[in-house]
C-alpha cells in the first residue's frame, strides 16, 4: 500500500467496521478508561476474559510498553483487537518517540502477520498519559511510512481521531 491509504477520520474507534482495531491498552491489560474503558465497553465482557488469559510476562504486566497482544473483538464489528501499551509523557528525554514508534510498527507487524487488510488506530498515548498531540502525529505518520510500503498487503490504514485538535494534527503531519 502506499503513503496514500492512510486516511485520518474523526469518531469513534469502537464503531470502525475494520479487520483490526488498536486499543490504547495499559500493561494489565484489565481495562481502563478513555478508548480503552470504550472498546472495553462494546466489545462485551468477553473480552475481559480473554485479556486475563494473555500471560503475564512479569508480575502485572502482561503487554510491555512498546508491545502488542492481540484478543478477539467480540461484539466490536471488527475482528481482532491489537492491543498496545504506548508511553507515559515524561518531557521526551525518557524514550517516548521510540516506544511511541514501536507501538504503530508493531501493530503494522502483527496485522502484516494476520493477513489484516484494513486497520485502526486510536491516538495512542494521546490522553491520560499526556503526548503532546502534533509530537504524537508526526511520530505516528513517520513510522507508519516506513512501516508500509507498496508491497505491504494492507489495504488502508485508519487514524481515528476522538477530537477536532488530534484530528487537526493528524491530518498537519499527513501534511494534508
Ligand atoms: P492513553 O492512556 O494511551 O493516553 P487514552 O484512552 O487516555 O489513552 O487516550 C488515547 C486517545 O484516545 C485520546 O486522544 C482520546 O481522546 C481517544 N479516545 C477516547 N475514546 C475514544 C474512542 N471511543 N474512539 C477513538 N478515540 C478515543
């Protein structure tokens, strides 16, 4: 796929009718709030359970941040959620591009690997654990550049936006 089949949308990623949607996860991976407590919400508790049968690496952590487990979706109308643990804003000096980056290269990985064609992602980040949204976009857009290129067989990479400014910021960084 080329540069072109990253589409930048504003709404609500729990209504994305995509092979695969993101979820801005924490390492329990036991819920949350923001589009984590949402997908939470819609895709039923069954996906709970299936959340609690990801094995935990070490004590409380069952997906490191940079990393990406995947669950079924459940009652989403999607099929499979990817779920990534992106970085708490500490300033920048404490590897937050890089972790940010290997959440979206991950993510592009794993769908690379399941044969997902259409994919969806949230802000990561972007929220509670505070990435300035212009600093968030550009990192998302620049790795998912590298990450794809035309003979990545992926069909169309979503950036679901909650809010007019990340939806602003997204489509600066697409340079849109
Ligand atoms: P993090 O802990 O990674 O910061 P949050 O869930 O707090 O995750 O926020 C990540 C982004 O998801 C924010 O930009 C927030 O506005 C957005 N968000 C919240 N709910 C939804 C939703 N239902 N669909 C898409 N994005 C959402």
């Amino acid at each position: 796929m080329s540069n072109r089949a990253i589409i930048v949308e504003q709404g609500d990623i729990t209504r994305m009718a995509v092979d695969a949607i993101v979820n801005a996860a924490n390492q329990q991976m036991l819920g949350g709030g923001g589009v984590d407590g949402a997908i939470h919400r819609a895709a039923g508790p069954e996906l709970l359970a299936a959340c609690r049968a990801v094995p935990e690496v070490r004590p409380g952590v069952r997906c490191p941040v940079g990393s990406v487990r995947w669950t079924p979706a459940f009652r989403l109308p999607s099929r499979h959620v990817f779920h990534t643990v992106g970085p708490v804003w500490r300033g920048g000096g404490y590897g937050e591009p890089e972790l940010l980056a290997s959440c979206y290269r991950r993510c592009v990985e794993l769908a690379v690997y399941m044969g997902v064609r259409t994919l969806a992602f949230p802000a990561i980040s972007c929220g509670v654990y505070g990435y300035p949204l212009d600093q968030a976009a550009e990192v998302s857009v620049a790795t998912l550049r590298n990450s794809l290129n035309d003979e990545t067989p992926l069909d169309a990479v979503y950036l679901v936006a909650f809010g007019q400014d990340m939806y602003q910021a997204w489509l600066t960084a697409l340079g849109d």
